[in-house]
C-alpha cells in the first residue's frame, strides 16, 4: 500500500510519551501513512518501541544531529526525509491522535490544501478542559485571527508543495508561523486552510514545558524579539494582511507578557498556563489597561 501522508514526529528525551503518540497512530481507521521519528537526542526510538511490540514498518527514523535543537530543527530533518507521499502531517511524542483523525482530515487537505482539527488540550493529570473553538457544524476556513488568537496549538496536515522552507527557527511559535504560511499558500492556490470541527488532536501539557517554567516570562520576551525580527524580514513569505495580523497579536502577546511577569513576582499566578487561563488567554480588555497602569 503506498502511503498518502507521511507524519512527522519530533523525540527529545521522550521514551514515556512516544509509545502512545505511535499507538494513536497504528490504531487509525486509515491505514496508508508512514512516520518519520527525527531523534533530536541521539536515542534509537524504534528499538524503543520495538521492545514494547510496537515496531513497524511504516515507522522510519532520522537523527537531527543535536541534542536539543528546538521542535523546528527536528521537524525540518523529519520534513528532508519524507519522500514521494504527497501529504505530510505532524504529531508530537508527547501527544496523540484521535483513531479517525486520518480519515477525516485527508478529505479536507485534499479539497482545499491543507487541514487542521479543533485542538483538545489536556492538563498535567490528564483531564481534557479546552479546545480553541466553540461547537460547530462543519468545516470552516481558518483566518489569521483564528490561527493567532486562540494561542492554543494547531497541527496541520496539508499537502506537501505548500511547505515552504518548513518550520522557521524562532524559540516558540514556530508551528504558529507555519501555519500561517500555509494560510498564506493555500489561499494563493484558491484553497484555503480547513479546520475540522471535532478534537481529533489530543494536545498534552506535559511537567516542565515551557509554559509551566518559573523562566517563561523572561524567554518569551526574546523569544518575541526573534519572532518580531523574522516578520519585519521581506524575504519571510506573507502576504501583507497576513503578516500585519501576525505582528498585531504578536505584540499585544508581549504586552501581556509583561503584566505575566509581573503576575508571578507578585504571586498571583503560578505559570502561564495558570495566567492564560485567568484572563481569557491573556486577551481580556481589562488586562491591557492593567499593563498601562
């Protein structure tokens, strides 16, 4: 069977979380995709899984070369090795697919170009509490504003030539930049960016990350600077509208983050995760003439 998709999968430091990411996957009601595991620790993660019986051939790996070297580095050495499939998707060690996923979004990605679903996040237990989206009939197209506003992850499965150069090398949003682009691309092949009403993407915070750090304000502000650097670049592709809704939500993010940072000295949130979630992802009006004050 030849295969339509080919998943990227990022690894670091993820033997806990990786055989359930690759279970989600053999357990899809659609059979023809392969997966690239991109090792960004040195670690042979299909012997890994290869002990616990789940080894199989649609499952391939490269290594990144480096130990570390962000989601954007191993998802790029992932993209390098993908082959002649003409989709490609993305799946983090760390998460999991719905066993319908495959099947419902290749219809989309076929239709318009590319498709993601309505994100389920689930806390640190393990308890589902949010998607970025209200209930919804059908499909609809994303917009810029949908893809920046909610601040909740998207993983888009889409057709291969709309890749781009992949995912840019910025500290955090690289996936948020991504999609963007694919907004950007489908929309100039008379497609459009589909999201799928239904939480077919099961997205895990996991002890550690990055928005549960005690340094996450101080990160986030370079983190900021890198991200406002690669959009005043000419040569990074959007379109105008696009890319001044990007800078838009980008800075209203920095402001908020500073009145986050300023939240944590004082102990009134404990991560920012726990401050997303006390002001409507830190997009509450009240919040701004807090950060004026």
């Amino acid at each position: 069977m030849n295969a339509c998709v080919t998943i990227l999968l990022p690894a670091y430091h993820a033997a806990a979380t990786l055989p359930r990411a690759v279970s989600s996957l053999l357990a899809q009601s659609r059979e023809d995709w392969t997966a690239v595991i991109a090792s960004d620790d040195g670690r042979d993660y299909l012997a890994l899984l290869a002990e616990q019986g789940l080894g199989d051939a649609r499952l391939r790996q490269v290594s990144t070369g480096h130990t570390g070297s962000g989601d954007h580095g191993a998802r790029n050495a992932a993209l390098q090795a993908v082959g002649d499939t003409p989709f490609i998707a993305t799946l983090d060690a760390d998460d999991a697919w719905a066993p319908q996923r495959l099947a419902e979004l290749m219809p989309l990605a076929e239709e318009a170009g590319a498709a993601v679903c309505n994100t389920l996040t689930h806390d640190e237990s393990g308890h589902a509490y949010k998607r970025p989206f209200p209930d919804a009939r059908a499909p609809f197209a994303m917009t810029a504003e949908d893809i920046l506003s909610p601040r909740s992850p998207f993983f888009p499965l889409f057709r291969r030539e709309l890749a781009g150069a992949g995912w840019p090398a910025v500290p955090f949003c690289s996936d948020v930049l991504l999609s963007l682009g694919l907004l950007d691309r489908t929309r100039r092949a008379g497609g459009a960016l589909l999201c799928h009403p239904e939480p077919l993407y099961h997205y895990y915070k996991t002890p550690g990350s990055m928005t549960h750090d005690a340094g996450t304000a101080g990160l986030a502000d370079a983190g900021y600077g890198a991200i406002f650097d690669l959009l005043a670049d000419p040569a990074f592709p959007l379109a105008d509208d696009i890319r001044a809704a990007a800078q838009a939500e980008f800075t209203r993010n920095r402001q908020s983050n500073a009145v986050f940072a300023r939240w944590l000295v004082e102990g009134r949130c404990t991560s920012l995760e726990d401050f997303l979630d006390r002001t409507e992802n830190g997009r509450a009006a009240w919040l701004f003439e807090e950060g004026r004050s």
